[in-house]
C-alpha cells in the first residue's frame, strides 16, 4: 500500500531534478495486502515497476508504504458534523415543517406575481403547478430512494455523470439560495411595513440578511422544535383564512359577488387611478394569460427540493413522507388563496402590489384589522424562516462543494470561538446584499432571478433522474418515476422558465452575472493546475538562470499540493476494461495523481491476475500513480469506513462502481446499499 510522503519529503520530481516538468510523473505504485479482521498474515508491499527512468528517476525515489502488520478491528471513528445534523435523525412531521415552512412562505409573494400574469386566470394557473408538482413527487422520490445522500440535484449528477456537469447543478442551487434569502428577506420586510408604517424596506431588507449573518456566525443554526412551532402557527393561519374566507365570502356577498363579478367580466375597469404600471394580462387571451400565469406561479413551489438536501438526516422511508405533505399543502391552500384573492380585491389592485403584503390586506379587508395584523406577523415569522433556511442550505452545500475541491478550499475554514464557517456566512450576506441593491429592491425582477434558478435546479433533477434510469438502473429503489412522467415534468419546466423570459427578459442578463461569476470561479477550480503548467511554459521561455529554477520549483511544488489528494477506487473485478474506465472517469474528474484500487477477497483468492492488470495500467497512465491493496474482508459499510479512516481519505473520495440490486451471479455484485456506504460515490456502470 503506497504510504503518504512526509512533509519534508517531495515527491519524484521534487528538489535536485533538472526537468521542470519532472512533477508530472508520481512514480510507481505498489502492491499490498491488507488483512482487516485481525489474522496473523503481514502486511507486504510489492513495488510496481518503474515506469520512465527518464522522468521518475531511481526506484529508491518511490514510496511505497510500510512493511508492518495493519490490523482494523476496533470501532469505526465517528465523525461529527458540524452542524451537529448527525446526532439524531428527524421524523416526518419535523421534516415536513423544515420543509414546509420554505415552500409555504412563497405564496406570500407569488399570489400577486401570479394574478399580475394571469389576471383572473390566477387559479387555474396555480392549479396545474400542482399537478407538475405532483409529477416531481415521482421524480423526487425515485432519486432519494435510489441515492439516499444529501445535496440534491448536485448529488444525483455526482453519481450519474462528470463532477462538471454537477457543479453546474450546485451553481444554479446557490442562485437559488441566494434569491429566496433575498427575495425573502424583502418580503418579510414588506410584510412589516404594513404592520409598522415607518419601515424602510429597503434598508431593513439588508438588516435582516445582516443580523442573520451574526446569528449563524455565533452558531445559532435552524432548530427542528422552532421550525414546528413556526409551522404550526402558519398552517393554523392559512386554515382560519381560507375556511374563514370563504365563510365570510357568502356572509359578505353583496360585496363579494360583485368584486367576483367584476374580475371575471370586467377585470380592465376595476384599476385604481394613478402611474400604476399596467398589469401583464392586459390584452392576452386565456390561454396566454394562464400560461405567463403558470410560469410566475411556479414560484410559489421554490422549497420543494429542500427535503432532498438533508435525506441522510430524516428517519427511513420519512423523505416520500415529506414530499407527499407538501405537495398536500401547496395543493389545498395555494389555488385556494388565489381564488380567495379575487373575491375581496380587484384582481389590477393586487397584480399592482407585486411588492409582498397582498395576503395581509385581502386579510384587513375580510376579517379586520386584527387578522391583517396576524397575517403579517406570521408573514413576517415564515419568510424569515427561509431565510435562516437558505443561510443553513447554502453552508452545508458550498462546505460539500468545498470538501470536493469543487470550491476553494479556505470556505470551510472555521473560526476557533464558535467553530462555524465564517468565510461562507460572510460571503453569503455580501452576495445576497449585492443582488439586492444591484436591482435596486426590485422584487419583480428579484422573483424572476428566483425562478430561473429554482426552474434550472428542477430541470437538472428531472435529466438526473433520467440518467440515474439510464445508467444507474440496477440501483435499488422503492420508488419509480414512469419514463413519460419524467418528461412532462421536464418539459412542464422548461416552459415555465421559457414564459418568464419572456415576460422580462432583463432577468436573464441579471441571471448572468452571478451565474458566469459563479461558474467561472468553479471552473477555475477544475482547471488551475493547467493554467499553472500553462503559467510554468511561458516562464521557461522568459526567464532564465536561477530565477526560472525557483519559479520552476515553487509552481511544481503548487502543482504537487493540488494533484497529491489520493482517492480510493474499490474495485470488484480484474477487468482491464473495468478498471481503465474508473481511472479514465478519475483522470477526468478529479485533480489527482494518485489512485489506490482496494479489492476486497477472502485470504485464499489468488490476485495474481489482479495483480497483472494493475502493472499494466500502472505503465500506461505514467502521469498516475496506481496502487493495488488487498483487502482480506467483506466488502460492507464498515469496511469502507475503517478504509477510509486508516488511509486518511474523506468518503467523499472513495468510489465505486454501480450498485446492483439482486444477485445474478454477476461478480461485480455489491451486497451493500449506497446510503449503507455513507457518500461514496459511484463512477461506472459496471
């Protein structure tokens, strides 16, 4: 088993060689048994031999482990998550208020959005949202039941297709985060206003990101028991006013019938007078006024994926739970309430207030002052909940993202007072603030930006849901999305997304700018070790003497830090094709240089073929450095686990190959399920 270099030791290729690029080449691997369950066998290496002589230097330069017995059989180390999620796992009903709350606060801005689109076509817009999301149930439920790990769309492109293509997903997902912090933040505000006339949106907006901001960096994160309590309170609001609602509707109906009457017949005469804009269904006949409607309500079902984002934290079987009560809730209230809309208030009036604070005047003017007051104090409760909750989302997947070398690596640095990420918090509210004054407070826009993201992360999930279908079929799953299902679903976004483009088309180049910023910095990451080697070219040409050998050495010793992250490939044939295609996927993925395929046998397997293909692969790729160790142990979770710990690799670097579902004599065949391995990751097919 290759051993990790001493700090004071470099690497072939380190100080004393002439070749500049001598940093390229690891070396050779070795060969090593590993008895796992304590028996008396040692533990030998065997060196590979040497690759190019002409790069790798002599044999003696090469590390290839220790020659003492290993033995794995205590305890596996538990590790502790910092946000302490791992403790205790969370049943359905706190998992659907977590949920719930993020997904039920943006009807609180999306009625008006809506009706602003749709006109008196608002309901019927709300409802066939419902009937896509009922499809996305399916296409949830199959990912989580097939892949049990958080991250969400991130996750499932992990597993099904390149770290690129992932980091896209988590791209459009921290947008995503970043607009419902905002958008949010400045809701709830709007919200407060009406409560307490002396509020500046604008500037309290940015107050409240800010004192969020302080509350995560002094390590007060989202509880399960508060984010009940604010449940509990909403769902006890929405239900007294929608059954109050309607109870007042036919209690009121010399009014009330007239406003319905109104909005359905004569929705243009009903427009209060002054420089209102003029509401974007003006002039569209039905079917265009409920699909523009359609696209803008897609926005009151931004939350959705949150249960997706913490599955390893829910009890089993609880995730389909959460997604059936919330696609329950938004079913029941959401059309309800935009129904309701149009029976106190003129449907120009409330598309007019496309600021956030329409539920607590339809509230004033149905109940009284007292439920317009209720309502805005529970407005301003829940969508300060979400933003608590995209501050919680977006450092557990940047800290993700950052552990996968995806993000720079100082992000998950943490202060030593309160032990939190200070680098992601500050960050987050300098970003989300930015957004904010860069549009100048403009929810329209703001809630447009929203959509793209949210509409691009659904997107993403269905296509991973298709390619888990495709490429990851033997997974087991308790859950199955039918083919057409997926499709309508897929298409139902990309609609949606398409119809609020059209609408204002000024959200695509403010979508940009942070989506270019982010996808730059991401791929930054994947490429800087070329930029160096590109950066090394030009200061051979330039430079000469001493100085060219000092940079030469610095940017070679920069290259090596990058490249020198072992991972663990564990491989269960000696397939030469098999293994070329999990060293080509890590080749192209990952920055390393060193790979360890570990196979687990029992003591009395012979791995000389094994053994074979190894220093065959080993001469073919001399820019890798491969080891083989045999395991001799099951293959389980805590095999893996004690593997990982031993070798000091994070499970988020180990992979392998396709888990199957049934025994059909196959040897590749892994008794284990993927959440059992606890984040590794799956790279081939087969």
């Amino acid at each position: 088993m290759g051993r990790s270099p001493e700090e004071t030791q470099p690497l072939v290729g380190g100080e004393g060689k002439t070749d500049p690029y001598s940093f390229m080449y690891p070396g050779s691997g070795s060969i090593s048994t590993l008895n796992i369950n304590g028996s008396s066998s040692s533990y030998l290496p065997v060196n590979i031999q040497n690759k190019d002589s002409d790069y790798i230097g002599e044999s003696n330069d090469v590390l290839v482990g220790t020659e003492a017995k290993m033995e794995l059989t205590g305890a596996v180390e538990k590790k502790k998550v910092l946000d302490g999620s791992d403790e205790h796992k969370i049943g359905q009903l706190f998992s659907t208020a977590i949920c719930g709350n993020d997904i039920t606060s943006s009807i609180f801005y999306t009625s008006s959005l809506c009706t602003a689109a749709a006109g008196k076509y608002a309901p019927v817009s709300l409802i066939l949202v419902c009937i896509v999301l009922y499809l996305f149930r399916k296409v949830y439920g199959e990912v989580g039941s097939a892949l049990p790990l958080n991250g969400g769309a991130y996750n499932v492109l992990l597993n099904t297709t390149t770290k690129q293509v992932a980091a896209l997903a988590a791209a459009l997902t921290m947008i995503s985060y970043m607009a419902t912090a905002v958008v949010s933040a400045s809701s709830a505000m709007s919200y407060l206003k009406v409560l307490w006339e002396g509020c500046d949106v604008y500037w309290a907006t940015i107050i409240l990101l800010g004192g969020f901001a302080a509350l995560n960096l002094i390590g007060i994160s989202e509880s399960a028991v508060v984010a009940f309590i604010i449940f509990a309170l909403h769902m006890l609001t929405l239900a007294i006013f929608v059954v109050g609602g309607f109870v007042l509707f036919f209690i009121q109906r010399d009014t009330t019938f007239q406003i319905v009457r109104d909005n359905w017949f004569n929705p243009e005469s009903n427009c209060p007078a002054g420089d209102l804009p003029t509401p974007y269904y003006f002039g569209k006949n039905f079917a265009e006024a409920i699909y523009f409607g359609f696209g803008a309500a897609m926005l009151g079902v931004t939350g959705f994926e949150t249960s997706s984002n913490f599955i390893e934290q829910q009890e089993p079987g609880v995730f389909p739970k959460t997604l059936r009560n919330m696609w329950l809730i938004v079913s029941i209230f959401n059309p309800l309430i935009g129904f309701l809309n149009l029976c106190f208030v003129p449907a120009c009036e409330i598309a007019s207030d496309t600021s956030g604070g329409i539920l607590a005047k339809v509230a004033g003017r149905a109940f009284g002052t007292w439920f317009e007051k209720w309502v805005g104090i529970d407005a301003v409760l829940v969508l300060s909940g979400s933003v608590i909750t995209s501050y919680v989302g977006v450092i557990g997947l940047v800290r993700r993202m950052a552990l996968d070398r995806v993000l720079p690596q100082f992000l998950i640095q943490t202060n030593p007072c309160r032990k939190t990420t200070h680098w992601i918090i500050v960050l987050f509210f300098v970003i989300c603030s930015s957004l904010y004054m860069l549009v100048d407070g403009d929810t329209t826009t703001l809630a447009g930006v929203y959509t793209c993201a949210f509409l691009g992360v659904m997107s993403l999930f269905a296509i991973g849901n298709m390619l888990l279908k495709y490429k990851r079929s033997s997974l087991r799953r308790d859950i199955k999305s039918p083919w057409l299902g997926v499709l309508i679903a897929l298409c139902s976004v990309i609609l949606g997304l398409i119809s609020n483009i059209i609408k204002d088309d000024s959200i695509v180049y403010y979508f940009g700018i942070y989506f270019g910023v982010t996808i730059f910095i991401i791929m930054l990451m994947f490429i800087r070790a070329r930029i160096l080697k590109l950066f090394l070219f030009f200061t051979q040409i330039i430079l000469s003497g001493a100085g060219r050998d000092r940079v030469a050495r610095y940017i070679g010793n920069v290259i090596k830090k990058i490249n020198n992250q072992p991972v663990v490939f564990f491989a269960s044939k000696d397939d030469p094709a098999y293994l070329n295609k999990a060293i080509l996927y890590i080749r192209d993925n990952e920055q390393t240089n060193w790979v360890r395929v570990v196979h687990c046998c029992d003591e009395e397997e012979s791995t000389d073929s094994f053994s074979s293909t190894m220093e065959f692969l080993d001469k073919c790729y001399p820019k890798i450095r491969l080891d083989l160790i045999r395991v001799n142990a099951k293959f389980d979770a805590s095999t893996v686990h004690k593997i990982s710990q031993e070798l000091k690799i994070d499970l988020n670097f180990c992979f392998v190959s396709c888990i199957k579902d049934r025994d059909d004599g196959d040897p590749s065949m892994i008794p284990v399920t993927v959440g059992d391995l606890g984040g590794v990751r799956m790279i081939t097919s087969a």
